[in-house]
C-alpha cells in the first residue's frame, strides 16, 4: 500500500534544549535550527573550530552498543537517538542541530523536553515532497534469541511493536509496547519513557567510572522490588522506551517510513542493520534513501 504523499517541514523558529551529557557530565546547549529543502537533519559541532557538520545519515553512523554515535572525521556527535527520535515522529525533514559538546544532554531519560521544545518551534511545509521508504516486502534479521522484522504497513503509515523479555531472573518483567508513530502518538505514548538499566549495570557503569553524576532520578534503575527510588510513567514504560529507542534509529534512513517493524529484544545495533537493509530496498524506490554524496 502506498503511504499518503506529503510535503517536507522545517521548524519555524530557533529552539534551545540544555542539559548535562549521561557519559561525560559535561553541560550542554542543542540548538534546533531551521533549514531549507535538501539540507535533511544535519548535527553541527559549534564548539570546535571551522564548526564541523555531521549530517545525519547511515554513512556518518558509528557502532556503539548503550547509544547511536554519528562522525564524520574528528567531529563526533553521541547519544542522538532521543533526540532523532523526536524530530521523525514531529515530521521535521530539515533541521540544523546545533551542539557546543559531544553529547546530547540526557535530560530525564526521555524525550519528552525534545518534543516540548520542537512542538513550541512550530513546524512550517516547505516546497518539496518528502522522501518515503515503502516497505514492500518482509525482511527479518538477527537471531532467534533477538530480531527485528520490517513488513509492508496495514494503513499506509508507520507502525512499531517492541517485544522485551529479559527471562525471569532480571528485575525487569517481560512486556510489549505496539503503536503507530505520528506526531500525537509519539508524543502522548513513546516520548515520556525512559531509559533505563538494572542496578546492576548501573552499579557497573559507576565503577567504570562513566556516568557517576546520574541519579534514580535521571533514569530508570531497576531492582527486583522495581524502579529504585522513582515511579514508572507507563506500567510497560521499558518496552516503549526502546520502542521509541527504534524509532529514533530507524530515522537515519533519512525518509518517512510506511511499514510495520516489530522487534524482539533489539538494541541499537540491531537498529542500525535494519536501517542498513530497508536502504537496500529504498534503492528500488523513487524517493528512497538518504545517502551521502
Ligand atoms: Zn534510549
């Protein structure tokens, strides 16, 4: 099924989301910036000299397996995917994002302040059609413990499931989150949810010395009685988390995508092969795939 043709958007105005990086601790300003037809989502490193741009696309992606790091040479950009996340489910196709750091800000987890900030901004339609990626057929990859699969969509939109089973020795219940992405369902649905890891791998991350000035607070961090110290949002807020985790991956194909993916435990690798396969088909496509000159 063909999905609805619409047109490109940009922001209507210059926003600015501040917070300190999960990794480094080090304080940071995203400025999101308007940008004409054809510039696509384009990260600009304005604390360095000559202000190096790192567009965004799956040639400047770089394996990580917490987070999704973009670079281009020397200029880095890490932790996009809240952030990306919140840009393709508003339908922003143009957009500078300036950062004076390596590190997008962590904020509470979420990506609820990149949606309040971008929905504030305001969109404006610009004079181009915007890119599609139809799914027209099913594509499975990974193994049979963790997959993700990519079929053609029932509705002519996008569409996300997210299987998470961690087995019954971890504190965190199996649960599944399943939605389709537009700019009010991304909102109400996936943006509040956060991050999360068990006490365990926060106790680990603290002894390798990263990450030491995050609290209970600026994440979720599971013990077997639940979330330490805080409240959950969603009863399945883990699933939508990595949902909305897909989401923001999946948006380095640099088009809309019209399908239906379902992942069974997938992380940020997985994410970014899937990305790499549904090019491969986007390259039958007219309007396809974002790709570097
Ligand atoms: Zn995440």
């Amino acid at each position: 099924m063909l999905g609805r043709q619409r047109n490109e958007h940009t922001i209507a105005e210059r926003v600015r989301v501040t917070g300190r990086g999960y990794w480094s601790g080090r304080g940071v300003n995203v400025h999101f910036i308007p940008a004409s037809v054809g510039t696509g989502i384009r990260f600009v490193r304005s604390d360095l000299a000559g202000r190096p741009e790192i567009p965004v696309d799956l040639s400047t992606r770089t394996d990580q397996s917490l987070r999704t790091n973009l670079a281009v040479g020397e200029a880095k950009v890490e932790m996009i995917e809240h952030a990306m996340a919140a840009l393709y489910a508003l339908e922003i196709d143009n957009c500078v994002v300036a950062i004076d750091g390596e590190e997008l800000p962590g904020l509470d987890g979420s990506s609820a302040a990149y949606v309040d900030a971008l929905r504030t901004a305001g969109l404006v339609m610009q004079a181009a059609p915007r890119r599609q990626l139809i799914v027209d057929r099913t594509i499975r990859i990974g193994t049979a413990a963790s997959w993700i699969e990519a079929s053609p969509s029932p509705d002519g939109r996008m569409h996300v499931e997210y299987r998470l089973d961690y087995g019954p020795e971890s504190p965190i219940r199996p649960q599944t989150f399943a939605a389709p992405v537009s700019p009010e369902s991304f909102a109400r649905e996936f943006a509040p949810a956060r991050t999360f890891v068990t006490a365990e791998q926060a106790e680990s991350l603290r002894r390798s010395g990263v990450a030491s000035h995050v609290t209970n607070r600026d994440l979720l961090v599971f013990d077997h009685r639940g979330p330490v110290g805080n409240l959950l949002r969603y009863p399945n807020e883990c699933a939508r988390h990595k949902a909305l985790d897909l989401v923001g991956d999946l948006a380095l194909v640099g088009a809309e995508l019209v399908g239906r993916i379902v992942s069974h435990r997938g992380g940020h690798q997985l994410n970014g092969s899937m990305a790499e396969q549904l090019c491969k088909i986007a390259d039958l496509v007219p309007l396809g795939c974002r790709r570097a000159a």
